[in-house]
C-alpha cells in the first residue's frame, strides 16, 4: 500500500509523510488503499503481526507490542438471549483501545513523529500513553478535570504528560488542538491509523466464529472508533468476498448524549450536564466522524439504541452475577439487549465487545451499586 490519506469530504490528497491530521478543509482524512483481507495470511499469535497485511505499517515485524493475545470470545445471556461477548478489556491497558493505540503509536514511530498531544476521557489515553511508553514517545494527554482518578492514575503512571482540562470533552479537544500547533495530534477520534488497528477485533471474531458473520452487534459509540473500526473490516471481508451480508451494527448511546439520534431528528445535542455521566466513554457531543457513524449503522442495516443510567447498571450487575466485571460504558451495550430481548431469536448470533474494564471503575460502581 502506498499510505496516502484522502479526505471523504472534499477528496484531497495527502502522503502519509506530510504528518496531517485532518484536511484542510476540516474533515477527517482516511485511507485511500483498501486492503484485500486473505485469511492465509493471518499468521502469528497477536494483532499487530497476525493481520498485518491489512494493517497501514510499513514494518510490522518490528513493530513494538506487549505480545498481544487474542481476547476470548465467551457465552453468555442476557434477558434470555444468548450472546458472545467479546473480552476487550484483557487487552494491556484494560480496554480495547489498545488496538487502535498499537496501530497509530506504531506509525507515528514510522513516521519519525517523537512527541504527541492526544485528548480522551480515559481509555484511550491509556492506551496511547502505554504504547508511547513502549516507543520511547513524549505523550501530551488532554482530559476533563472530573475524569475516573483510576483512569487519571493510570496515564499519569505510564510517565504521559497530563494536562487536566476543567470543562467538558469539547473543552479539551479544543485545548489539545491548540497544543498540536507545535507536535502531532494523535487524537483517536480523527486518526485514519487508529481505526484500522480496532478493525482488528472484527477479523479475530470472525476467525473465533469459523468465518460465520454475527447477525447483530452491540457497541456503546462514543467517538465511535470501534464500531467504525468494525465497519471497515467488515467492508474489506465482503469486498473480498469473506462475508455476504453485514452483521447490523447497533450503536448504543447514553441518554445523557445522543448526537446519532438528534442529528437523524435534525436536533442539536445539547450541552452535557456538568456532573459527570455514568458512562463517561460514550459521552461525545461532537464525534468527529458522525457522518461515518450514521453512514455504517444505516448500509449495515443497524439501528441506535438509548439506554439509561437504571438499565446500565443492571447491565453490569447481570455480567457480573456471570463473573464478567466490566465499566458502566461497556454495561450500556448489554443494556441495550432489553430492549431487543423480544426482536433477537436464538439464532441470531448476537455479539457484544465489552470494551473497558471494571477494575478501571471501581469506584464509580461502588456508588452506583451500593457495594462494600
Ligand atoms: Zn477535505
């Protein structure tokens, strides 16, 4: 591939070594060689190797990695409906931002890029940080103020550089733009690199499922970077001729911020309370790719989910009582299925990502679920 970047809005060009983040003309940039999947290439134990023939590196072989292993894809049910949930967050950091962390930090250091600003509500700006620890890269990290401590914690130890914004997510991107003046901005929302790294999940759940495609598959959307992800494997399998059909891809939103629906509605998302949300990784008034979001979820044939706080946490209690122990913004694509348990029949082969980490919550579930 030769990795040039084009913008889907206005179609410029753009070689990768220009180091851009998005287009002149504001829009996200993308990249403009599909890859051709053939699964006997899929060789090695981790992602980085296993699919690195449809991955952007020019050098996967000495890629840095923590030797990532295949997270398992494991039975459960919920409101009588049988379900595989795909277990994200046993990737390093805890979530499954690993993989598009992997991808991006492992081009930047192609790229000669040593110094990054990165803006997140916690599980992507781990990820980064650990990976850019690994690459021996200077991480800038933008967050709210009132951020998980866990997650502050966790970026902070890696040795990032952290830059606590008192505000909302709007109000950091806006901070961590302006510091980009001067560095990359490897920003999870708008990186072409990081979603071909959460692709990967889609390629390992197809391998676990023998090349049999789900029907329908649950993710909470913040930015959306797994379920675009997701989308672009799925179009580079059937492109290639892996798959017929499309799983339906259900975006799975908070009540507290829904920009997928009210743009459908034609209604501007208003303002996020100032107290903080329960499932803080979904609450993204502004996704930089909403348009590639509403996009995947109607051609897949999906729908958008709301759910609420009360569903959530019996979300989460429900995988618990099953010895699952995820954070509230995983919970929100379990609480989805209640409202699908009358819709989906056995047969439908359901999947859920459960993208973050309980343990990264704690504390946050100890209020909510009252627990000693
Ligand atoms: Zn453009």
């Amino acid at each position: 591939m030769d990795g040039t970047l084009i913008c889907p809005a206005c179609g410029a060009q753009y070689p990768e070594d220009d180091v851009v983040w998005r287009c002149r003309c504001g829009s996200c940039l993308d990249l403009k060689e599909p890859f051709r999947p053939d699964p006997k290439n899929f060789k090695g134990p981790h992602f980085l190797q296993r699919y690195s023939s449809v991955l952007p590196l020019r050098d996967p072989k000495n890629a840095v990695s923590f030797g990532e292993s295949t997270t398992p894809l494991h039975p459960m049910e919920f409101y009588s409906i049988p379900v595989q949930v795909k277990m994200d967050f046993l990737l390093a950091t805890g979530s499954f931002k690993d993989r598009g962390a992997a991808v991006m930090i492992n081009k930047c250091r192609e790229l000669g890029i040593s110094r990054i600003v990165e803006d997140s509500s916690g599980n992507s700006a781990s990820a980064v940080a650990a990976y850019s620890a690994l690459a021996g890269i200077d991480a800038h990290i933008f967050m709210p103020a009132a951020n998980s401590s866990a997650k502050t914690i966790q970026v902070s130890t890696y040795g990032a550089t952290l830059h606590k914004i008192s505000g909302n997510r709007t109000d950091c991107a806006m901070a961590a733009e302006e510091a980009a003046a001067e560095s990359y901005y490897a920003a999870h929302t708008w990186n072409p690199y990081f979603l071909h790294g959460t692709k990967t999940v889609i390629y390992e759940i197809m391998e676990q499922m023998d090349w049999k495609a789900p029907g329908t598959i649950f993710i909470p959307v913040g930015s959306g970077t797994q379920l675009l992800g997701i989308w672009l494997g799925l179009k580079e399998m059937k492109r290639a001729g892996l798959i017929e059909k499309y799983p339906r891809l259900m975006a799975v939103q908070s009540e507290h911020c829904t920009p997928i629906r009210n743009f459908a509605l034609g209604k501007v998302t208003p303002e996020l309370p100032k107290t903080p949300i329960l499932a803080e990784g979904i609450a993204i008034r502004h996704p930089a790719r909403l348009s590639q979001i509403l996009q995947a979820v109607k051609e897949s044939g999906g729908d958008t989910v709301t759910v609420t706080d009360n569903d959530i946490v019996e979300g989460l209690q429900l995988a618990a009582q099953q010895g699952v122990y995820m954070e509230p913004t995983s919970a929100a694509a379990v609480a989805a299925l209640k409202q699908y348990s009358d819709r989906l029949t056995k047969n439908d082969k359901v999947v859920v990502p459960l993208t973050g980490h309980g343990l990264k919550a704690s504390s946050r579930i100890e209020q909510i679920t009252g627990s000693q």
